[in-house]
C-alpha cells in the first residue's frame, strides 16, 4: 500500500524514515537537519562510526541507524544523485536505484512501513 502524505517526516509514525545525505553522512540539508535534532546525538555517532570505517556512503546506498529519540525504530540514511545540468540520463537511474535499494533494505530488516521525503529535490 502507498499513501502520499503532507507533513512532518519526524512525526510520522513509521517504522522506519529516510533522509536524504550527502556521502559524508553529514546531516546538510533542512529535512537531515531536522532528523539529525529529533533523533539526538546517538544517530550522529552511528553515522560517524561508519564513515570512519567505510570513508563514504555511496550514491544509492543506504545505511540504517536506530530511530534515537524518533518514533520511529530505524532511520534509513541514503546518499542521493545531485543533478547536474548534463540532461536526465545520468540522474533518473541513481535516482530510482536510492528508493529501490531502500526497499530492499526494509525487506532484509523486516521493516513493514518506511516514510520517504521529497529525494533528490534539491
């Protein structure tokens, strides 16, 4: 079942959300600023921990963290494609395999309901 809703991504009550980061899981955009504050130091820590081990996300990947003080159990951290201005072809592909690859992630987790934010908007 897909349902489109008008809100807060830190107040859906999902098992899991997702927000959009850069490969340095550095938490820059409005939507990761507001996660990275509701979910409290301990997701930031996650984060760290695996780029000090893995020195980057790549495009499309994922990585789960705990929800910290969220609602929800897990948030599921993605590096999207940043458009460039050299036509669709190289940004659709990225694109579409970040919501894939977090399906498959939430498959492999056993997570049930996952709330997605606007990727790769800008």
């Amino acid at each position: 079942q897909v349902r489109f809703v008008i809100g807060d991504i830190i107040q859906q009550q999902t098992d899991a959300i997702v927000n959009s980061s850069n490969f340095k899981l550095k938490f820059t955009g409005q939507v990761s600023q507001a996660i990275r504050l509701a979910a409290g130091p301990g997701v930031v820590k996650q984060c760290q921990d695996y780029i000090g081990q893995n020195q980057n996300l790549d495009v499309s990947d994922v990585f789960v963290t705990d929800g910290g003080h969220l609602q929800c159990k897990h948030i599921m951290h993605t590096s999207t494609p940043a458009y460039k201005n050299d036509g669709l072809d190289n940004y659709q592909k990225p694109l579409a395999d970040t919501y894939l690859n977090c399906l498959n992630k939430a498959l492999k987790k056993d997570i049930q309901s996952i709330s997605f934010p606007i990727l790769g908007s800008g």
